[in-house]
C-alpha cells in the first residue's frame, strides 16, 4: 500500500482517480480548493480520504501536504481556454507556479510526481497528425501556454535535479461528473442543454475535431503509468488515437433529444484538430476500450440518474 496525493483530487478527473486507487488499497490524500461542488464530488468517498482545503499556489501548505507521500499526482489547474482569455493571470499563476511549488517539494522529499499536462500544448502542429510526444508546443491561448510552460518546467527539474516525474498529455476526456454551465466541457454542456430541451450552442461551423476520450480510459492510463516505475523524464500521449467533428456530436445528441443546433461566432484561441499517436502507450499496453458514441451513450445514461431534475 502507497500513500499517494492527488492535487485537484475533487475535480472531474481527480475524482475518478481518486477512486480508483482507494479501490486498489492505497492511502489517498487530497489537495482541492474548497466549493461546493468539490464537496459533492467527493461525497461519496470523502471518509476514506485525507482532504486538505487549499491552494497549490500555498508554497507551505503544498510543503507539509506532499511530506510522507510516495507519488503526488499532480491535477490541480485552471482548466477553462476561455476563463484564461478573460483572465491570463489568475491561470498562469496556479498552473505555472502552482506547479513550481509541487516539483519543488516533490524535489526535496524524494518522491515521485505524475503531472497532467494536456493536448492543448500541441496548438495546431504544422504537419505532424496524428500528433506525437515530440510535436513541437505551438500553444494557442493562455491556458494552453501556461500548460506548456509547466510541462516543460517539469521536465527541466527532471533535467536538473533527477527529479522522478512523468508528464501524461491526455486528449479531450469526458464523463460523468464532468462540469456543465460556464467554463464547462463541450459534452456535458450539449447533454445538459439538450435534456432541458435548449438549443445546441456550436462555435463555428462546428468542423473542429477532437480525440475524445471516456474517463474510464484515462483511469486506466494513469494506472499503468503508475505502475511502470522507469518513467521518470518520459512524457506519454493518452487518447483513443481518432477524431470526432464537434458537429457530429451536435447532431448526434440533439437527435436524441429532438433539440435545434446553433451555430455562434468562432471562439479566439480554439485549435481545429487534435488526435493523439497513441504508439508510445500502447508500447506500455494501453488499449482504449470506449468509442465516443458509446461514452456518450454511458455519460447520458449517468446524468439522467444523478442530475436533479432529470
């Protein structure tokens, strides 16, 4: 049994992580700030773990909580490209130097650190699709640069200091429990919008296209590069290794719900594609096993259970 932190651990996909390991035997602490919604996420599991209120952006908090632990699963960010457009500094400071404070507590105590970084640092590659983990970081808004900055910082103190972290670059995943509303994904904001039988919101001509990924996926992931221990320096894509139209996940949902689409002026700093060269993973025996339509299928079916109202 290990003594794992999870930073951002009451998020969308702290939480799944969250679980998977108390599952598995190990000791789990979690560093999230405090609302509401972070509460109800970890209702269910919240008297099998240790839950420390705070920021990551607290040098000394971040110190005392990461003491004794044997790998810190780093999670915690701002995670919104349009709440960073509004607000570049609020981003860069929890992302970059939140990030600083964990790689250097992490350091000094010797312990090992997974950090999640993103496919958003890729921005659009010029000629390499599917995109693998040596793309040159084109990252097109703040969220995604303040990604980039410290999926780089990571590997510097690899680089410096031997520091034994690993930098995971997941695709576009979704799930339940994901957010809805502002700042919200673009899955769970159709479901959502489209079981109160609004209108579809598609930015553009909806030709964007994303390697999505179900949660189940990525818990998986994150499990296997737990347990390959020779990681340390190594950075590893983890998506489905296709592409969906946002424009067919309009329609496929609004089919089922008998809704209208709208399509809204381009956002500023959105990438038109993203898919994942997935070789690297499957080298270490990752194997996707949930196609969109079925993920979509399965997240439906969750919040019509668990949304109120519903």
């Amino acid at each position: 049994m290990a003594k794992l932190l999870i930073t951002g651990g009451a998020g969308f996909q702290g939480r799944a992580i969250v679980s998977h390991f108390l599952n598995k035997g190990h000791k789990i602490t979690v560093l999230n700030t405090f609302s509401e919604r972070a509460v109800r996420n970890l209702q269910n599991i919240k008297k099998d773990v240790s839950i420390v209120w705070g920021s990551v952006t607290d040098q000394e908090l971040v110190h005392k909580t990461i003491r004794e632990h044997d790998c810190v699963f780093h999670l915690a960010a701002r995670i919104h490209v349009d709440e960073s457009i509004r607000d570049p500094l609020t981003t860069l400071k929890v992302n970059i130097f939140g990030t600083q404070n964990i790689l250097e507590s992490v350091t000094f105590f010797k312990s090992r650190m997974i950090y999640a970084s993103s496919c958003e640092v890729y921005g659009a590659p010029l000629n390499n699709i599917p995109i693998n983990e040596d793309a040159e970081l084109r990252p097109h808004s703040p969220y995604a640069a303040s990604k980039a900055a410290a999926d780089r910082l990571c590997f510097s103190y690899f680089m410096t200091y031997g520091t034994n972290v690993t930098i995971v670059r997941p695709f576009n995943v979704f799930g339940p429990f994901q957010k809805t509303g502002v700042g919200g994904a673009v899955i769970p904001n159709f479901v959502d919008r489209a079981s109160k039988k609004q209108q579809l919101h598609v930015y553009g001509k909806g030709s964007q296209k994303r390697d999505y990924m179900y949660i189940d996926d990525l818990v998986s992931a994150y499990d296997l590069v737990y347990s390959h221990k020779e990681l340390k320096g190594q950075t590893i894509n983890f998506g489905t290794g296709k592409e969906t139209k946002i424009s067919d996940i309009a329609k496929y949902i609004a089919k089922k719900f008998k809704v209208q689409i709208v399509h809204k002026p381009p956002r500023p700093g959105e990438v038109p594609y993203f898919r994942a060269n997935i070789s690297k993973a499957k080298k270490m025996g990752f194997k996707p096993k949930i196609d969109i339509w079925s993920g979509i299928n399965k997240y439906i079916e969750w919040y019509m259970r668990n949304i109120p109202g519903q």
